[in-house]
C-alpha cells in the first residue's frame, strides 16, 4: 500500500512524469527497452541475493562474481550486444555498484579495440569477449597515478629472442590499485616505459598473461594480490602486481599506433594524441554517472523529506513534512537541479564523443584538444559537486541517514573514488587550465578561436578600450536563463584573464615556466571551474529548447534557473568582483531561489520519480516508492547478525565474570 503522503504528492504533480522519464532516456522506446532489460532481471531468481550490508567482504566478492558470470551468461541467452544496453543490464544487475569485471568491460576490451593491430584483436578479442582471458589495466603504481610520465615499470626489448622484459624496479614500481586485479583477472594491460635499443621511448601499453588459464595460479615472475579492504568498494578486489623479469613475445605490445620491429627500431606514432581514446571516454562517461549517482541520493532524501514529519509551524499544529520547511528545500532542490544539468551534460559528452571519434577516424583531429580538456575539467567539476551532494543528501535525511539501510552511505563510499581515479580532480583542473591559457594566448595575438572557447573571442575589444573584459554593465534577467549564461560567460572570461595574466606577471618575475605555473595555480583551477560551470549553464539551458511539451519545459526550466541562480549566490564574489553584477542584483537573485523552492515544492516527489530508479537498484529503506520506511526499517534491523542470538556469546566471556567479580 502506498505511503498516503507520497500519493498526494503524486496527484499534485503539474506534469507526466513519464514524458519526463522519455526526455531522460532519450525517447519513449528506450524508456521500453530499458523497463525491459530490468524486467528479465527483477523476474530471475538467482540474481537475488540476501542483503550485501549482512555479508562480509569475502561473502560479497563472492556474490559479484557469481551475479557477473550469471550476467554474461544472460547477455548472451537474450542477445544483448548493444553497449548502453549491457550497460543498463549491468546497472540493474549490480543495482549500482562496482564489479570485478568493471575493468574488463569497461578499459581492457575498448583499449584493445582502440589500440591493438587487427592481429592482436583476432588473437585476444574473442577470448576477452568469452571471458576465457579476463583482462584488467595496470596504470596506477604505488608511487604515481595521474603524473604518467613518473610511472616506474620497464619493459626492455630483446631482440636475441624478440620479447619483451617486464619488470617492477622499485617498491613504488608495484602496480597498486586496478580493479579486478587481486583476484579475478588473468591477463591485464599493463603501461610501462618502453626501452629499445638502449633509449627509452616512454608510457606504452603491453597485453600480459598474469595467472595460468586453467588453474588461475599466478604464472612464475608474477607476484600478485588484493590490497586489503578500502572505504568502500568491499566486492572489488582491487590489487598489486609485482614483476621480475617477465617476459612477453614482442606482438603483445599494443602496435596499432607505436610498434618495435624485430630488430628493435622503434616506430613512433603518427599522432601521440591518438592514444587518449579510451581515457577522453571514460571522462565523458563520469559526468553522466556523477548525474546518476546525484539523482539516486535526491530520489532518497526528497521522498523521505516527503513522508517525515518533524516538529511544528505553529504551537499545537499537526507535524509537517520535513519537505516542507524553506531550509530543508534549500538543501535539496539545488542538488535536484544539479542531478538534471549533470544528466544532460553527460548525455551531450557522450554524444560528442562519439561524433569527435567519427572525424578521427576521417583523419580530422582538430576537436580532440578541446575535446580533452573539456572532458578532464567537467570530470572535475562534476565529481566534486555530486560528490559533495551526496553527502549533503544524506545529512538532510538526519540521523537514519546514517543507517545502512537508507542507502547513502553506500552510494557514498562507491561514488567518492571518481574524484581521484581517472585522474585526480585538481591536476584535472589544471589540465583544462592549459587549454584555457594557450586560447587566451591565442587571442591575445590576435586570432580568434572557435568552439566552446569563442567567449573569449570578446576580449578582442580589450585593445580599444584598456578595461577588464567583464568590466561592463550587463542587464540581468533573473527570470531569463539566456541572460544567465551570458553572466557565467562573463565570469570564466574574467576568471580566465586574472589567471593568465597573473601567469604572465610570475614569469615576468623572471621565474621559470614550471614555477610561475605552480605559483597561479590556485588562480588557474578556479578559471577551470569558473569555465565549467558556465559550460554546464550553457549545456542545460541549450537543453531547454529541445523539450516540446509545455508542463514538463515549464519544471525544467524552473530546474534551469534555479541551478543557475544558486551557483551566481554561491560565487556571488567572483560576479561582483567582476562587475558583472550589482548588490542589487544580488538581492533580487537571493529574492528569486525563495520563489524557485515554493514554485519546485509541488513537483519535487514527481521529479525524482522521473529517474525511474527501481527499489532494487535504489537500495534505500528511506527511499522506496512507496514510502513504507517504518514497517520496513523494523524489518531490515531484525537480519543484522548481532540479532541471530537473543545473548551474545561474549556476555558469557566478558561481561558475566566482571559482573561476578564486581
């Protein structure tokens, strides 16, 4: 039966949350298909399992590898070889969290498809594919991850027997961290300097077999194992692998863009750049799964706040619903908002992804600079953001947002690491930063640049008039998120100017590139997020002209505005700084969020219900659809193993022979 205040939420909504749930999906077909694919898997029994927050950590590797082997099993059987379909078969089947063949799925096959000759793809796909050869990617070592050039493992070219000589020089050379690798993988691909012919040639990626197939012991020369339990993340056996003189025939180094002949000549590739494939890739997908980790943590506060009720409005009154309350709205509709930008921005990344790999193929890789940028300054941005939102979700649900069974700590301690794997946030940042400054150079000289960066295109006017580029009055249009954009594009331009010019300043000082470069480094990360958040802006105000039915563009754009308002109020210094905006404006802004919450309020329940988050997938006791969380909290408690004896054994050891003594 449904909760009664989650109903009446539902009948006030001003819009059909499933054309909403199609806007997000992508069309009313894959909303479909997606209910579909969840469909086979909520009807198959052995994909259910007994609660993973009653199971120790060995318990849970197990259950994921049982449920991945299952999986493919099932792909297969149903046919399913569409990526964002296995992807959503994947999602439903783990219900979210990390897997030990997250690595195999997601890095070794595409690597293998970007960077390996046709040779190598018809002698190792297939077997990847049939899960006889379980890959991983060895990168990260002990002592380095994002600063690739660091990264300690050899692998020496002997041409007497044509192999390759992999090995792990140092303590801090030990591969440390991959997914999958402790336990489940027997091959991975590993990066190690390159040397040939006596001269190193750099990071290069090589295929090694890691365990004997068969058996699954490590192969001699191979020392390998799990890392040890982490903050989450407790079903992935995250491990180390140490090398001693391994050797390797010299077709298992990944040869479609760089390749050593027989003799060793080494053969560089045409376009170094080529390689970022992969990395660009999983970047872009990131900021879709920083949307989708919001959304669950939003889907769970908002329906909660929807069926509590705390304290009083008025002496004597009846109870209200902590939804209710202007701060508990402040909290979350922001995040709420923020979900949707991230939804829609994962979702054009995604898109211009695939379109940029396209032109590649064709030979034009003008985009791809931009391209990489973008995607490491909005994995940044978006990580931390959701990262952070998350967290506040969680305290905004009080103290049973601390139990396990609500769901939040979980999503948690799962989604966290994105803010240091696939490059740590802040050298993120400062990637973009580069970006950023080369086109402020560029147009510093004259030129003009093109793509998202045109905004910088303005300062052209600069030399007419010697005054701040943003330092001109703009017309502010609360109610307008056009108008909006234009504020935020004027505060990446400023941003951008400060931080190259305080660059420029550092090296006038007679500083050496590297060190007038660490010293604006704090200026340059904030011009990085200054530039994404007006991308962000940008992307979810585009957005708004594709939806066609009026109730769901009117919540939407109340979404739009409402994002786009609370970053100006969050940053209000950087637009007042600027001179982008007045006092004035500041208070009308603050005037307008307040308006926002109580014209959101109605809708709230109806816009998370639009993620279509089934209960299995969402996890949560506070969270459920139908909003049963007393009954069902009482339940859950009742499987903790501290509850299988009414006395717990160590009354009898500890505490009964004090009581004695006392």
């Amino acid at each position: 039966m449904m909760n009664a205040d989650l109903r009446k939420e539902r009948e006030a909504a001003s819009f059909k949350t499933e054309l909403l749930t199609n806007l997000l999906d992508g069309g009313a077909e894959r909303t479909r298909r997606r209910r579909e694919i969840e469909s086979i898997i909520a009807n198959e029994p052995s994909f259910n399992h007994e609660d993973l927050n009653f199971l120790s950590r060995s318990q849970r590797y197990e259950v994921a590898i049982k449920k991945s082997a299952l999986m493919v099993m099932k792909l297969r059987e149903y046919g399913i070889a569409d990526p964002e379909e296995i992807f959503w078969f994947k999602s439903c089947v783990h219900q979210g969290r990390p897997e030990p063949l997250d690595l195999h799925l997601g890095m070794f096959l595409p690597t293998l498809l970007t960077q390996a000759t046709q040779e190598q793809q018809d002698r190792f796909f297939m077997p990847a594919w049939n899960l006889e050869i379980i890959g991983t990617y060895a990168q990260t070592e002990m002592g380095h991850g994002t600063h690739l050039r660091g990264l300690e493992t050899t692998a020496t070219y002997d041409p007497a027997t044509q192999e390759f000589i992999l090995n792990s020089p140092t303590v801090t050379s030990i591969k440390w961290w991959p997914g999958g690798l402790g336990k489940t993988s027997n091959y991975a691909i590993v990066l190690a300097q390159l040397y040939t012919q006596n001269k190193c040639h750099g990071l290069h990626a090589f295929i090694v077999p890691l365990r004997q197939l068969g058996t699954h012991e490590p192969l001699p020369g191979i020392t390998i194992g799990d890392i040890g339990p982490k903050f989450g993340y407790d079903e992935m056996d995250n491990g180390y692998l140490k090398m001693d003189n391994f050797r390797i025939p010299r077709e298992n180094m990944l040869m479609k863009h760089a390749k050593v002949e027989p003799d060793g000549t080494y053969v560089k590739p045409l376009n170094a750049k080529l390689t970022y494939g992969t990395m660009v890739f999983i970047r872009s997908l990131i900021v879709g799964d920083s949307g989708r980790s919001l959304a669950r943590a939003c889907t769970i506060a908002i329906r909660y706040s929807a069926v509590r009720h705390q304290s009083e409005l008025k002496p004597g009154g009846p109870e209200p619903q902590i939804l209710d309350y202007q701060t508990q709205q402040y909290k979350l509709f922001p995040l709420l908002a923020t979900a949707y930008a991230f939804h829609f921005v994962g979702a054009y990344m995604k898109d211009t992804y695939h379109r940029i790999t396209g032109n590649i193929q064709d030979g034009d890789l003008s985009e791809l600079p931009e391209l990489h940028a973008l995607s490491a300054g909005l994995k940044a941005f978006s990580t931390w953001t959701a990262n952070a939102g998350i967290e506040e979700c969680r305290m905004a649900c009080g103290g049973h947002g601390y139990s396990h069974c609500s769901g939040l700590p979980d999503i948690y301690v799962n989604f966290t690491p994105s803010c240091t794997y696939e490059g740590e946030n802040t050298v993120m940042m400062l990637q973009t930063a580069r970006f950023l400054v080369k086109s402020y150079t560029q147009v510093s000289s004259g030129q003009l640049v093109s793509g998202i960066m045109s905004y910088l295109n303005d300062l052209s006017g600069q030399h007419i008039q010697p005054q701040h580029v943003a330092a001109r009055p703009t017309t502010l249009h609360i109610n307008n998120p056009s108008s909006l954009v234009e504020a935020y594009k004027l505060r990446a331009s400023r941003m951008v100017e400060f931080a190259a010019k305080n660059l420029q300043a550092e090296l006038n000082r007679r500083k050496s590139k590297e060190d007038a470069w660490n010293r604006t480094s704090i200026d340059l990360v904030r011009a990085s997020e200054a530039h994404c958040h007006y991308v962000v802006v940008k992307l979810f105000t585009a957005k708004l002209s594709e939806i066609g039915d009026p109730a769901v563009h009117a919540v939407i754009n109340n979404l739009c505005l409402l994002y786009a308002l609370y970053g100006i109020i969050k940053n209000s210094g950087d637009f007042l700084q600027g001179g982008i905006l007045t006092e004035a404006h500041l208070i009308q802004v603050n005037m307008h969020i307040k308006e926002l919450l109580a014209l959101i309020r109605p809708n709230a329940v109806a816009l998370v219900d639009s993620f279509d988050f089934c209960d299995s997938v969402l996890r949560s006791v506070l969270g459920r659809y139908d909003g049963n969380i007393y009954e069902n909290m009482f339940e859950w408690s009742k499987k903790s193993p501290l509850n299988k004896t009414q006395v717990h054994e160590s009354f009898h050891k500890h505490l009964k022979p004090l009581q004695a003594k006392l």
